[in-house]
C-alpha cells in the first residue's frame, strides 16, 4: 500500500487586517476542488472575551505579529 501524505502543498495564501480584532483570509487553491475560498480570524476581545466559532486567540496573535513585523497591521 502506498504511503499516502496529508499535506497540501502550493495554495496561494493571503491575509490582511480587517479591523482592529479581525485578520481576513483568503486561500486560492490550484489543485482540484474549489478555486478560492475567504474566512477570517477573529479575537475574543471581538465578543467582549466569549470564544465564538472564528474566535482564534494564538492564531490570531501569530498573524498579527507577522503583518506587524511587515508594516501591514
């Protein structure tokens, strides 16, 4: 049986600052299956520190500091 990988590889991934709790992304896939989908990452400061189904607090603190890092945020 053939080892079988579970990685992805080659999306093309963008994300930006939408306001001052949300990081919007959007994720182009060349391979087959939906050609572009967007979602959001969202602080639980958002919703007053009630964890919401976008709500990711480390993520969302790991992305900010790399548009941080990049003059983006």
């Amino acid at each position: 049986m053939a080892n079988e990988t579970k990685t992805l590889a080659g999306l093309h991934l963008n994300f930006w600052k939408q306001d001052e709790h949300t990081i919007h992304m959007s994720i182009k896939n060349p391979h087959a299956g939906k050609d572009a989908w967007l979602t959001s990452i969202e602080h639980t400061d958002k919703h007053e520190g009630t964890q919401m189904a976008r709500t990711h607090n480390n993520l969302f603190r790991d992305l900010k500091s790399i548009l941080e890092e990049n003059g983006k945020w």
